[in-house]
C-alpha cells in the first residue's frame, strides 16, 4: 500500500439505486422515505443529487402544513377565530425557529466533524422540521380532543408541551438512523443543535403568544417575557381565576 493511500480521505459508498431516484419524486416519495427509510434520506443529502434544494423546499412546506393542523386542533380550546389563528402562529414558530437555528446547525455539525455543505445542511434541518410536524399530525387528534374537552389551560399546556417533545424525540431518533451514512456518523454537533432548537422554540412560542386565548388588540403582545415565565403564568393565572369563583 502506498504512502498516496493511506493518506486519501475514505469514499462513501455507492448510491443505491432507491436513493439516486429521490431528487426526481414527488413530496410523496419523499415522505415516504422520511417515515419508512431514513437511511435513503441520508444519502440524498450525503450525496448532494440534483434537486435537493428543491427537496428542502417541499419537505419546509410538509412541516409548515403539518404544523398549522397541530396549532389549529390546539386553538380550538379557545373558539374558531383562535383556531385560524394558531394555525397561522404554530406554523411560525416552527419555520422561524428553524431559520434562526440553521446558522448553528451547519457550524455545530462542521465543527464536531460532521463537514456539512450549506444545501445539506438546509436539507437535514429540513427534514428535522418536516418530521417533527408529521408526529405532531398524528398526534393533533389527542390535541383536539382535550382542547374542546376541558377548561383547564395549565392541563392543556402540560399536554401540548408533552406531544411536542415526544415529536422532538422521534426527530432524534430520526438523526440517529442517519449514522448509516460516514457523513453523519459524528453526531454530537447535530444532537446539541437539537437542544438548541428546543430552546429557540419555547421562546418563539413566547414571542407569538397568545395562543390559547383571544388577544385584545391585534394577534400578538409587544412585553418581553421568557419562556419559563410566561409558562408559570399560565398557572398563576389559572390558580387566580380559581381563588375568585
């Protein structure tokens, strides 16, 4: 073995066939593999095939959707007009926590050895948010049942609190399976981007609240609150109401 060997980086394996098609499917196709092979997933963004940008795009828009059925199904706690509401809001929340966090996402990989390009790192963060909506779909009809079902906003926080680190943690595990591909096998960058996300999130829920109640001007409110403040709130103010009947 020469010296030119040992030194040449190590190649990824060849495509499969399956995962070479990828770019050329439709958002269906896609999905599919998100669910059923996230192996295949990983290696449409390791290989970087044509149309991945446009994958990226498709799979943002699946979670924006996604996203708008769970904020809807919550909403109705709190009427029809909230509904539409939440739907708009939950959407924002996941779209805009994701762009604030795809700069950390493409460094944090990088520098834990994960070396991302831009597009790849669009596209996994990508699929990170279309996965989370698609859990948080299925979870939206246990979502419905106790918005339109109790008074109790502190139990109604709890619970949508609950589902949505439950779809977080599938994401996780979504990540794992990608381990499979050389690419993704350093994972420590992308598992503390995962923390991060979370993080930027309960605050963006923060920033666009309300959202189990109908504002009295407009749809959002301009004071500066964290995230664990405004929690504890709604249970300070469950507790008043209580005290006052």
């Amino acid at each position: 073995m020469t010296e030119d060997n040992i030194n040449m980086p190590p190649t990824l394996p060849p495509p499969s066939p399956f995962a070479a098609d990828a770019s050329a499917a439709g958002t269906g196709h896609i999905l599919n593999l998100l669910l059923k092979s996230p192996t295949m997933v990983a290696e449409v963004i390791a290989f970087e095939r044509k149309g991945l940008l446009a994958n990226a795009a498709s799979l943002l828009a699946l979670g924006i959707a996604c996203h708008a059925v769970f904020g809807f199904a919550v909403g109705l706690f709190a009427g029809w007009p909230v509904a539409w509401m939440d739907a708009v809001k939950a959407s924002l929340v996941g779209v805009c926590s994701l762009l604030l966090c795809f700069p950390s996402l493409y460094v944090f990989a990088c520098v834990a050895g994960s070396p991302l390009s831009i597009p790849q790192a669009v596209v996994l963060g990508c699929s990170c948010h279309a996965m989370v909506g698609l859990l948080l779909v299925g979870l939206a009809p246990v979502a419905w049942l106790f918005a339109v079902s109790t008074a109790s906003v502190p139990f109604l926080v709890i619970l949508v609190l609950l589902l949505w680190l439950v779809a977080i943690s599938f994401a996780a595990r979504f990540v794992g399976k990608l381990r499979e591909q050389p690419l993704f096998q350093r994972q420590g960058g992308i598992r503390m981007w995962l923390w991060i996300l979370i993080l930027v999130t309960l605050q963006m829920t923060t920033c666009m609240r309300p959202m189990l109640a109908k504002p009295e001007t407009g749809w959002w409110t301009a004071e500066k609150k964290f995230f664990l403040a405004h929690f504890s709130a709604a249970f300070k103010d469950q507790n008043r109401a209580e005290a006052d009947r």
